[in-house]
C-alpha cells in the first residue's frame, strides 16, 4: 500500500469535500428550477378537471 503523507491526504480530502459541495449545489439547484416545470402543467391539468 502507497503512501503519500499528511499533505496527500489533506489535498485529497479537500478534493472530495469540493466534490460534495458541487452535488450538493447542483441537486438545490435543479430541485428550485425545475420544480415549477412539473408544478404548473400539474395545476393546469387540475384547473381543468375542476372546469
């Protein structure tokens, strides 16, 4: 088994926290923008059910 050290493992360590960081952001960020695409058509279709 390799080893690189303290500061391999620091580096590889804040690699995989920016790593995490990034699907975090992008799952938030895909749950507030395309929600209201599924949202809407939604209450059209309950709009008209009603009518």
């Amino acid at each position: 088994m390799e080893s690189h050290g303290t500061l391999g493992t620091i580096w590889a360590s804040l690699g995989m926290t920016a790593y995490y960081m990034a699907l975090i952001w992008i799952n938030i960020l895909l749950g507030l923008f395309l929600s209201p695409l599924f949202m809407i058509p939604m209450t059209w279709l309950q709009d008209r059910k009603k009518a």
